[in-house]
C-alpha cells in the first residue's frame, strides 16, 4: 500500500490515501474549488483485492450503498493516479 499513498487531485475533488488505524488503507474524498459545499468530507475504507485495486466502503448515498471500485495506475508519463468512478485523478504528492 504504501507506493499508493498521498494526494490526489482533479478539477473540483482531492483524494488523500492513508495507512488509517492500525495500518489499513483508508481514503478521504473532499470535494473541492467550486464544490467545496457539495458534500462534508467522505472518509472510506478500502479493501484489497489486488495490489492497485480495492473495493471502498462508506460512501453512503453520494456513490451508491455498495461497494466503490478505486484502482490506482501509471500513466504514459509516470504519473500516479487514482481512479474513482472512472474518473482520473493524478497524484500531486505522496505521503
């Protein structure tokens, strides 16, 4: 988990991906910018299921009672990203 974590960010969202409480992957989604009064903060748990894909849950109502996919990724270039809802957000620092 830990070449995962830090900040993600995309026009209107930024995603911070933790070691949570006692070392099991978390993940904050904060709507930003704009958006900022969308919604408080979602805080979520993750679990694995490979090394860059995980199932999150806490989402409530915003993404869906079930289950969130998050899949982490390379792009052309290098940069990290964290996809939510098949929408890309590129890493601006890690943790």
């Amino acid at each position: 988990m830990t070449p995962l974590l830090g900040t993600y960010r995309r026009e209107g969202v930024v995603i911070t991906v933790t070691a949570g409480s006692g070392g099991s992957p978390h993940l904050r989604y904060e709507f930003a910018d704009g958006m900022r009064d969308f919604s408080p903060p979602l805080e979520l748990d993750l679990t694995p299921l490979s090394a860059t894909v995980f199932a999150a849950t806490g989402a409530g109502p915003s993404f869906g009672e079930g289950w969130t996919p998050v899949v982490f990724a390379t792009l052309v270039d290098g940069t990290p990203c964290c996809y939510i809802g098949m929408r890309c957000a590129p890493r601006t620092s890690p943790h």
